[in-house]
C-alpha cells in the first residue's frame, strides 16, 4: 500500500470527507476542506466549508471560502461567500465577496487590524 503523503510533504490539505462527522477541533498552519460535519473550532490558513459541509464553531483563518453551512462566529482576512452558503454568528473580515444568494444570517463586522 503506498501512502498519499510522505514525511517531506509539508502543505498536504486536511480534508474531512462527505459523510464523515469530527468532533473536536484542529489546528493546522495550512488549508482545511470541509465537505462532511466539523463540531469544533477550525484554525487554519485556508478553511474551505464546501457545499454538504457543516461547521458547529469557531473557524479562525486568513482565508475562508464558504459554500455550505457555518454555524459560529469566524474570524478572516479574506472572506468568500458563495451562493448557498450558510451562517449563522459573527463574521469578522477585512475582506468580504459575496456571490450570488447566500443564507447569511450574521453580523459582520469589519476588522481594523493589521
């Protein structure tokens, strides 16, 4: 059996599949995908909730691309919000696009820091 990764791979994306459910948090310096059930917070660079995925926490990250369904506040440099997506909390940004018909139910709140 050959591995996906090996020990000198340093960027490998954690991904938590369609189907799966993770109860607890991660922490990582690189990208995340979202595509099953997260119940915990998310620090990362990259945080992706794609479109079947669920995040129940706090998602602290420079980037999130959001397509499915964020239930927590979350706290970005850059914000994408696609059609479809979800959120219910505060969101905290210095940057937010937004397309197409989102589900937002939150507060945003620009970020004055650096």
């Amino acid at each position: 059996m050959q591995a996906f990764t090996n020990a000198h791979e340093k960027n490998s994306p954690t991904i938590i599949g369609a189907g799966c459910k993770l109860t607890g948090d991660i922490k990582t310096d690189h990208s995340v995908q979202i595509h099953g059930t997260v119940m915990g917070s998310i620090v990362a660079d990259t945080v992706v909730i794609g479109r079947g995925g669920r995040v129940v926490g706090k998602v602290n990250a420079q980037t999130l691309f959001l397509h499915g369904s964020l239930d927590g506040p979350a706290t970005v440099g850059t914000a994408n919000v696609f059609g479809r997506a979800q959120m219910v909390g505060t969101l905290s940004y210095h940057i937010l696009n937004i397309t197409g018909n989102t589900g937002l139910e939150c507060k945003l709140a620009k970020r004055k820091d650096k």
